[in-house]
C-alpha cells in the first residue's frame, strides 16, 4: 500500500485542472503516491474534463460544496484507513520533478515532525517567493503571520537565501503534508474560518499537541495564487482580521488571551482609521464586521491550552515599519 495520497480539492476549476494537474501526474512518483481529486459539488465542466482528459486519477465527487475545511476533512477522513500521510495540494500548484521525496523522507527520518511543506515560489513570478507561505511560515508576539521570503506585502527574490531546512511555525495550506492520523486528532481544518488562516490554526493545534511543524525547501513547487480572494477585496480583510482574533482566542491560554486580544483591538483600531483616511472605506467597514462577528462566533474551550506559543521576541509591526526590516533575514540583525 502507498504511504501518501496527494489531495486536490476543487472547485469549478475546469481550466486549472487542466492546467496543472499534468505537472502532478509526471513529476509525483507512482510507487509512493496516489493522486486524488476531490471535487466539491462543481457545477462546472470539472468532472468530464478529470473522466476525458485524465481518467487514472482517482475521483471522490460530493454532492455539494463543504468549503476547502470541510471538503478536506471530508476526503482525509475517507481516505485515513488507507494512507499514512496525506498533502493538500492546491489546484493551482505546479510542482517540479521529484518534489514529493525530500517531503517523505524529511517526516520519515524525523518522527517527531507532523507536518512539511516545499519551498513556494510564484507561478506568474518565478524568480519570487510566493505570497501564501514562501519557504515557512511564523507568528509574531501579537499572532500575526509572517514568512520565511515575505513580510507583509514585501516579497522577496529567491537566491537561495532560505534554503535550509527549519523549524517553523505554520505550513503553507498551498502545499501541506500531514501525518494523517495527527491530523484527524487534532481536528482537522476549522470550517468556522471559510477561509484564509486555517492552515495556520491547524498547525497551531499541531504544535500545542507536542508535533513540529518544518519547512524542507529542497522541495519546490510554483503557485498560482490569488485564486479565491485577491489582495484588497475587503472580503479578504474582513476574513484574515476576524479568522486572526479566532485562532488567538482558540489556542492562546487563557492566562495571556484577555492582555493579546486587548493589544490586537488597539492594533486593529490604527489600522481601521489608516483605511479610513486613505478613502479604502469598505476596508475599514470590514475590519469593524470582523469584531462583531468575532464575539458573536467566539466559544470557550473546555481544556484550554496552557503553553503560550506566541511567546516569542518578534514584533513584526515594529520591526517592519519603525526598523525597516522588511526581509527574513533582516529581523535578526
């Protein structure tokens, strides 16, 4: 039986199956690993494109749209008996020949990691780190999400500068490999979230169970990006600044919660009137609906977390706009 199962969830993209899942199919060795797509209710042309143009690839058609959390946990939760890893892979991903090795040999020699990902450069860009997990992803001391190749909209040009492997705090959702069974036990994707972050979520709960998440860039994939939401929809605003107070809420202890989450709503404050008195007022509209549904959304955990993860010496907000340290590499110095 093959160790992995490579999972591309779509979603009415017809045209990025054919596209990208050829690179998939040449370049992910057969003896390790199966390729399946699971097609979450597309009323689009995706499933006669998958049964003309590609009829070896496994199919798990649902009945309807479960969201990217819920159509995942869906198809890992079928699939469990079967695979002892899996990698959710994004349906926009160009992968290079080989890449899926170094991942499994990487969580093979490493027992103690629970999760990898490649080195993400852009598709349109090849020359850039790509926007949504780089070569790994961090938190600062305030939960906000930075990368190994990118801090906020500053994305670097890839010379090699981060290829080693490291120890990072979150996994790209663009290309993520899981132990499956870690990932079942600590429940999977939040549906809550819809999207953006969940990714970053899981593997804080990954973390909090005592698993280790790392980036191994000797694996390298090309993604498309920008496919759901793109950069300045005020929809993405409103989902990264309210799915952000939901992951602290959910996986800070509660010794530390109330301080952070006070902090984050000053920080939030500053960044609603810059909206504001830039004219981007729909932008700041989103960032006072995030609150709101944020403590209409919030609920207490039974058995919070008692270790702090976000206790760490970076202040990206600092470091970036007061410091000019706008590179990875930067913040060290």
């Amino acid at each position: 039986m093959k160790p992995v199962a490579v999972i591309i969830l779509n979603w009415n993209g017809a045209s990025l199956l054919r596209r990208y899942l050829p690179s998939v199919l040449s370049n992910t060795p057969s003896e390790i690993a199966d390729v399946i797509v699971a097609d979450n209710g597309s009323t689009d042309d995706s499933l006669q494109v998958l049964a003309d143009s590609f009829p070896t690839v496994e199919v798990m058609a649902f009945p309807e749209n479960l969201g990217f959390a819920g159509g995942y946990n869906e198809a890992i939760s079928r699939l469990s008996a079967r695979y002892e890893y899996v990698v959710l892979l994004n349906s926009d991903v160009r992968v290079t020949d080989d890449w899926l090795t170094p991942l499994l040999d990487f969580m093979k020699e490493h027992p103690d990691v629970v999760a990898v990902q490649p080195k993400i450069l852009s598709d349109n860009e090849p020359e850039k780190f790509e926007y949504a997990g780089a070569s790994g992803g961090f938190l600062d001391r305030h939960g906000y999400p930075y990368c190994r190749g990118r801090i906020f909209d500053t994305v670097e040009d890839d010379h090699g500068q981060y290829d080693s492997p490291i120890e990072i705090h979150w996994a790209s959702g663009a290309a993520l490999m899981v132990r499956t069974r870690e990932y079942l036990d600590a429940g999977g994707l939040d549906s809550d979230f819809f999207a953006h972050m969940e990714e970053i979520d899981l593997c804080w709960r990954l973390r909090l169970r005592g698993g280790h998440i790392w980036a191994v860039p000797s694996s390298r994939v090309y993604h498309l990006g920008g496919g759901s939401l793109p950069v300045g929809d005020p929809r993405k605003t409103y989902l990264n600044f309210r799915n952000s107070l939901l992951m602290l809420h959910k996986n800070l202890p509660r010794s530390v919660r109330r301080g952070l989450l006070f902090r984050r709503r000053l920080l939030d404050t500053v960044a609603w009137f810059r909206f504001l008195i830039g004219g981007q007022k729909a932008d700041a509209a989103a960032i006072l609906k995030a609150h709101r549904d944020f403590r209409r959304m919030r609920r207490d955990n039974p058995s919070p977390p008692v270790q702090n993860l976000l206790d760490v010496p970076v202040n990206i907000l600092f470091d970036y706009y007061l410091r000019a340290r706008h590179t990875f590499a930067g913040l060290k110095n």
